[in-house]
C-alpha cells in the first residue's frame, strides 16, 4: 500500500475507523510515527514487548505482591511497585527542576507529570472479567436442557467443563491464562505511570506529544531514572528493568539476592487452583440464587403418566465443598480447563497421567510442587513474548 508522505506528520488512525483504514493508519504509525533516534529509548507494547512485565524471565506469569506496592506522590490514588515510585518521585522532580530552571517549555502537554494512569490490581480485573463470564454462561450457554442436569455442585462442574470447550478458544477462564491473554491491561506489572488519560488508540493524541517541543528532553531524562516512553502512548513511562539506573533502585528494596520476580512479585500459578475453587463455588451459589429449584420428569407405573418434579437446590458453603469434593476431582477439572486453554493436544492417556502425576506431587511432596508440574504440562508456547501465532486451537480428544 502506497504511503502519503503528508500523512506521516498528520496522522488520524483511531479504534473507529474500517478495517482497511485502521490496517493503513496503524501501519504507518508503526513504521514512522516516533522518531528513528529516539526508538532505543522506547518501548512497543503492541508489537515487541506485549507480555513485558506480566512474565518473568522463564515467560512465567507474574503480578506484584500487595507489599511490593507503594503509593505515588500528588493527587490520586496511584501505585507502582516500590522501585518505580522512588524512580519516578526523583524523574519527576529533575522534570520539575528544569521547568523552573528554563530548560524546558511550561505551556507543553509535558509541563505536568502528574499521574493519571498506574497499576491496576489483577484481582480487581480478573474478578469483573469472572462477573462478565458468569453473564455469558447464564444468558448465551445455559438452556432448559442444561438446567436439568444440574441437581447439586457436583454435577454443576460437569455443566460447567462443557461451557469451558465453547469459550476457552477465545476467552480464558483461569487467572492465569487471564494474565497472558490481550484482554489484560500491562499496567497490572506495577511498571507503569501515564501522565494522560488519552485513547492508546488515538495517533492523533500521540502525534500532539511526539511534536511537542519537550519530547526529546522528556524522554532523554526519562532515560536518566531508568524508564522508557510507549512507542504506542507516548504519555506512557515504563520501568526498564534491565537499565543500569533502575538496578539501582531495584536493589534498594530486594529482600534476598534473587530477581525482581522471585523478590516482588508472585507466579500467577501458585494461587490459581484456590482461586479457580472460590470462584466455581461463587458461580454454582449465584445459579442457586437465581434458579432455586431443578426440574425432574418422572414416569408413573400404573399409568405411564409423566409428571414434573421440583427440587430445591441448596447453596454450598466453602467448607462443606472441602469436605465433599477430593482433591482429585478439583485437579481433574481444574486441568481439563486448562489444557483446553493451551489448546493441548492430548488422549484420554495423556490427559490421566497428568492428572495421576499432579496427585503424586500433592501427596508426596507438595502442592508447591503440584502446581508448578501442573503450569509446566500445560503453559502456552511463547516466542519472544508473544503467543505463538501458529498454535492450533484444536483440543485433544481426552475428556473429563
């Protein structure tokens, strides 16, 4: 496709355009939109680092532990990870500094460093994303049919294994899956600060900010704390983990000698088969509430009359699901759904071993343990970051 040199200095593309128009726009923004010598100092969320900061160094999903956490300076409630906020405290006072010394312009859309955007709290997400999942189970998947098979919590896990073979192709339904999906937003990692509220999707906006007469200053002093301007948000600084400058603040708040990751923050699977748990009995409870009785059709002998009979479901607590679900049927499910999310191409052989193993783990050595075979069996593939384009989405032909 042709490119209009004109268009490279005016750019319009915007989520609302056709398809045709958005592939051109975002196209050229990609190619010629920020500044060749300035590129080392950013970095594309969209095409190159799309999973920067939700994974950590072995692709391992991540997000920051609740004591990590530090709260910014100014009007807000803004938080990053602790090294961020004392990295930016002291980017934002150098930029504060050369305001009043004159060496920056104060009438420019980077006259203010005051946060408007930062970390946003996975299981905040992750919980509005499970509302939205349990509207789409309630009104699209669930019918007459389905709703006869339900009788108790047991047999709502089968109704809802089957409800997991028509959605996990396109929407994830484990927290961990969660982190790597394009549904999550980046600032989930703790890294980032926006000093504007602005549409990503808006190159109009950016163009105001790559224009802008404190641009290259901007970003050259952002270099200087250790963090990098979004190619795609220009409003956006994240923190560069590998920067000299950020090791520095990194090390001041480094329990042990190990990473960042291992210090600061938690690995999404660690938690995930409890939360799996609480969030399927909160989904079963919300049906019960909803549909308090189930429907049983019974035939009489002497007449061969069929009649309907109504049960009354029973809301389950957390500790009688403890004491009546194994251990075993959780993995076997919690598993299942799983392995439909990374699209693994298992028998019903393979899919009992892992199961068989995953329990091995459990009672002879930890759940730890039990958890981390579990991801292994079943992570993504990921190639610099990214899900592999080429992965199949066909499931094997184990059932549950």
């Amino acid at each position: 496709m042709a490119i209009d040199i004109e268009d490279i200095g005016n750019p319009i593309g915007d989520n609302d355009l056709s398809s045709l128009a958005s592939y051109y726009w975002r196209d050229l923004y990609k190619n010629y939109g920020f500044p060749v010598d300035l590129r080392v100092r950013s970095i594309d969320m969209w095409y190159d680092r799309m999973f920067y900061g939700r994974i950590d160094y072995d692709n391992v999903p991540v997000y920051p532990k609740k004591d990590s956490l530090k709260q910014l300076k100014g009007q807000g409630n803004h938080f990053t990870i602790n090294f961020v906020a004392d990295a930016w405290e002291d980017f934002r006072e150098f930029i504060e500094e050369s305001l009043k010394l004159g060496n920056m312009r104060s009438d420019t859309v980077y006259s203010s460093m005051e946060p408007q955007r930062s970390y946003s709290s996975l299981q905040d997400f992750y919980h509005r994303w499970n509302t939205n999942m349990l509207k789409l189970f309630n009104n699209q998947f669930m019918n007459t049919k389905m709703d006869r098979r339900i009788k108790d919590f047991k047999s709502f896990m089968k109704v809802y294994a089957e409800f997991s073979r028509s959605t996990t192709d396109s929407f994830p339904l484990t927290r961990e899956s969660m982190v790597l999906s394009k549904w999550c937003p980046p600032s989930i990692s703790g890294l980032i600060v926006e000093i504007s509220t602005a549409s990503h999707g808006d190159d109009e906006e950016k163009s105001k900010y790559i224009s802008d007469i404190n641009f290259n200053y901007v970003v050259k002093a952002a270099k200087r704390y250790g963090f990098k301007v979004d190619k795609n948000a220009p409003w956006r600084f994240v923190a560069d983990l590998d920067s000299i400058r950020m090791k520095a603040y990194i090390e001041s708040h480094l329990l042990t000698d190990k990473s960042v990751y291992d210090d600061l923050y938690t690995r999404a699977y660690e938690n995930d088969l409890n939360i799996f748990k609480h969030y399927l009995v909160e989904w079963y409870n919300s049906y019960v509430t909803s549909h308090p009785y189930s429907r049983e059709a019974k035939t009489k002998n002497c007449d061969n009359s069929t009649r309907t009979f109504l049960n009354r479901r029973k809301i389950i607590t957390a500790q009688e699901v403890e004491d009546t679900i194994p251990q075993s049927t959780w993995v076997r499910l919690y598993l299942y759904i799983k392995a439909g999310e990374s699209a693994k191409q298992w028998s019903q052989k393979k899919f009992d071993s892992v199961c068989r193993r995953t329990m091995d783990y459990i009672e002879h050595s930890s759940m730890d343990e039990a958890l981390k075979y579990l991801y292994d069996m079943t992570k993504k593939p990921l190639t610099d970051g990214k899900i592999d384009a080429k992965l199949i989405k066909k499931r094997g032909s184990f059932n549950l």
